[in-house]
C-alpha cells in the first residue's frame, strides 16, 4: 500500500504528554511518527504550570522559551468569601518544594511550541491527521488507521503505540475500559476574559481559587491582559444549567461575591466552553505493545491545575519505558507496571483531596491562618507537581489524611476548627 507506513513508535496526540513522549524517544533514536486530529496553535484550557515542570522543560531543552511566553508564578491564592479571608501559598516559603516558581502560559503558544520541539527532535509530526481505527491483537500486533483533511485514507503498523488522545481515550474508549469516577464526577464553564481585576502586591502572578457553596473558580493572568476564569461545579449544580451557557456562568459568578467584584467589567474574548463528566480513569494503563499517557489514561478535577503536569511526567516516566521495552522485553514490562503503580498513586493522592475540596473542614484547614505541624505544606507540595510521593506512614499525605481524619471525629461530635486559625467553635451554636 502507498498510505502504508511502519515506524517504532506511533504516539496518537500531539498535546504535552504525546509531544513529551515523541520528544525523547525521538532523541533517543527511535523512529516516532506522531497524529495529531488539529492544525496547532489551537485553544486549550489548563494554562497554570507547575513547579515540578520546570526540570522537564530543562529536559526538553524549552526552558527559556517557556519563561518567554509565561507570566511567572509565585504561588497560589485561595479566597473563600464563606470565611471572609484570603490565604496565600508562595512556593518560596514551602520547605518541602526544592523549586520555587512556576508560570502561566496560553495553551495554544506553550502546546505548539512543545510539538514543534519533537520535530526538532527528530519526531515526524503529522496535524490534521484523525484516527479511525485502531487494533490490537494479543499477540501485541498493532494497526492503526487514519484519514488525513483531504480525506486520504493511511495504515500504521507501528512496533509500539503510545495513545496520547487526550479526553478522546482512544484505546480505553475502544476496549471498554473507561470508568466515570463518579464521587468526582464535577463539570466547568470556562473562557477568555479582559477587564478582570488583576491582583497585586504578593499576590501578583498567582492563580486564584475562589471557593463558593458548589464548586471553585480559577483565575489565571495571561500576557496582554488576559483572564482564563472557569468554574468548576458538582454535579447537583450543573444540573441547574440550562442551554444559555453564558447565563448559567454569569449566576455561578453572582453566588461569589469576590468573584463578581472581579468580573462586573469582564469582557469576553470568546464563547465560552464547558466540559462534562469531568474526572475518569482507564482501568488498564499499558498492555502488549501499547501505553497511555495523560488524559487519555485518567483526568481528575484540575485543583491548583495539575492536568499538565501529570500528562508530561507521565510522558516522561512511559518514555523510560518503551525505550526500555525495544531493548529488553522483561525490563520494559517492569517499568510500565512501575509506571503503572507511580500514575494510580498520584491520581489516588489528587482524587482524595479533590473528592472533599467541597467539605466544610477541608476548607477550614485550607484557610486557617496557622499550618499546625506543616501538614498543609505537605499536601501543597503534592499540588505542585510532588504527586508521585511513596506512600510512607509519616509521608506529607499520611500525616495530612491523619490530621484530617482526627478532625473529622471532632466534627462528628459538633466541633470544628475555626478557619481564621486554631480555636474551636461549636456546629451547634
């Protein structure tokens, strides 16, 4: 056939996780082929980077890009109106964060800029190109087929197949392996704004959370005065949308008073977009001659935006990997069931965190004014990108489950702490 093509690697999706995993194993002498369904730069949502990034963009050689196209980040902010304060969490000031700033980029420049990285890398990238089929024998044969914008028709038989598909889960949704996880199973409303009140002093820079009674906002500053603002919201509240998109944004806005103050002049610079069905994982990550990388594996609620970080260090713990894999069968094996206990540990971290964002003590710890024993720099340190932390007994997330656990029984009891630092106020009174 003409449109028959064979390569080592075929990686399906060219976002940062199959851009990371092209990249290096292409600098690693591998023959990569790369499909991605869109012509790049194209929209994105998920422009908070992380401070554990930044060794990898020194690893991929676009560090100095990245600080080029970002507006730096201190840290994080954290506004609940319900207790009437505002707590800050710079990364210079955790002791369990070896790396102290991250940045904010616009997705469609930082996405495009990593894609044309693994060209430059030896990669062979194809845009516009969507997969149509894709089978896998349990032999470990694999063929892949694609159609092109003209509609030219391709096979593939690659000798391994990353699926970086992104949401789209190509081969989880295909072999029937995708389940909702549905404890948080939230949705978001987001877009582009200007005209949104910018913070200032030390708090310039940062991403804001603003909590609210059904869910969180983000706002993320971008270069030329730009505001990413979402919502993210549980299922119950989102059941109360209606098909007017922009009306069911502008009551979730009302509900926030510290939000509403921030957007009473916004303006958008596009429609607004919403995801469903928000957070999901494949119950098998890697199989004979393929892996999963980022979102087309598992996607949980983007808290302190984590989506980036995970797809890239997944990409890069998979490319390990498969290059393993080409040289020494038995070792490569070993390496994805490393990769594979090493990716349910971080979503297992995020997903317990994420599944009481929502309760009335978690926020009490978030934004008291005393961090008793450093628990909350610990959890903040697997926030920002520590999510692969071993489980130990005296781990920041044990001694944090620990803490929280013990306040919990007291909140059973009618007691809690008080958000504005340690003392104790009754639920009854």
């Amino acid at each position: 056939m003409r449109n028959h093509h064979e390569c080592d690697v075929l990686v399906v999706g060219g976002g940062p996780a199959g851009s990371t995993v092209a990249s290096l194993l292409a600098e690693k002498g591998k023959h990569v082929i790369v499909l991605e369904k869109e012509r790049f730069p194209r929209f994105h949502i998920g422009e908070s980077l992380l401070p554990l990034n930044l060794p990898l963009f020194d690893r991929l050689g676009v560090a100095e890009d990245i600080k080029r196209i970002g507006i730096y980040k201190p840290g994080a902010e954290v506004i609940s109106d319900a207790h009437e304060r505002a707590t800050t969490f710079l990364f210079a000031n955790n002791p369990y964060l070896p790396i102290k700033h991250s940045y904010h980029v616009r997705r469609a420049e930082f996405d495009k800029l990593l894609l044309d990285n693994s060209r430059r890398l030896g990669a062979i990238v194809s845009e516009e190109v969507r997969v149509t089929e894709v089978e896998v024998s349990d032999e470990g044969r694999i063929t892949v087929g694609a159609r092109d914008a003209g509609g030219n028709s391709s096979l593939f038989a690659p000798r391994f197949l990353v699926d970086a598909s992104g949401r789209d889960t190509l081969i989880a949704s295909r072999l029937g392996l995708k389940r909702i996880d549905k404890r948080n199973n939230t949705a978001a409303v987001f877009g582009h704004f200007r005209n949104v009140v910018r913070r200032g002093g030390d708090v310039e820079g940062m991403i804001t959370m603003h909590l609210f009674e059904h869910g969180w906002f983000w706002m993320i500053p971008l270069p030329d005065d730009v505001m990413s603002v979402g919502v993210v919201g549980t299922r119950a509240f989102f059941r109360t949308r209606t098909s007017d998109l922009e009306g069911f944004f502008a009551r979730a806005i009302a509900m926030s008073p510290s939000v509403a103050v921030r957007m009473a002049s916004a303006k958008p610079i596009g429609p607004l977009a919403a995801a469903a069905n928000y957070s999901y994982r494949s119950q098998r990550i890697a199989g004979n001659g393929y892996l999963l990388v980022g979102d087309a594996f598992a996607f949980v609620d983007p808290l302190f935006s984590s989506g980036v970080m995970m797809a890239m260090s997944s990409a890069a713990f998979a490319a390990e990997a498969v290059d393993a894999w080409f040289g020494d069968r038995r070792r490569g094996e070993r390496l994805m069931r490393a990769y594979d206990r090493k990716a349910q540990r971080g979503l297992n971290a995020l997903s317990w965190l994420i599944h009481r964002i929502n309760t009335p003590l978690l926020r009490d710890i978030f934004m008291a004014s005393i961090d008793l024993f450093e628990i909350r720099n610990g959890l903040l340190a697997i926030l920002a990108g520590d999510f692969y932390e071993t489980s130990w007994l005296f781990s920041p997330l044990r001694r944090f489950q620990l803490v929280y656990g013990v306040l919990y029984l007291l909140s059973q009891v009618g007691l809690r702490p008080h958000g504005r630092g340690l003392a104790w106020r009754s639920l009854r009174g």
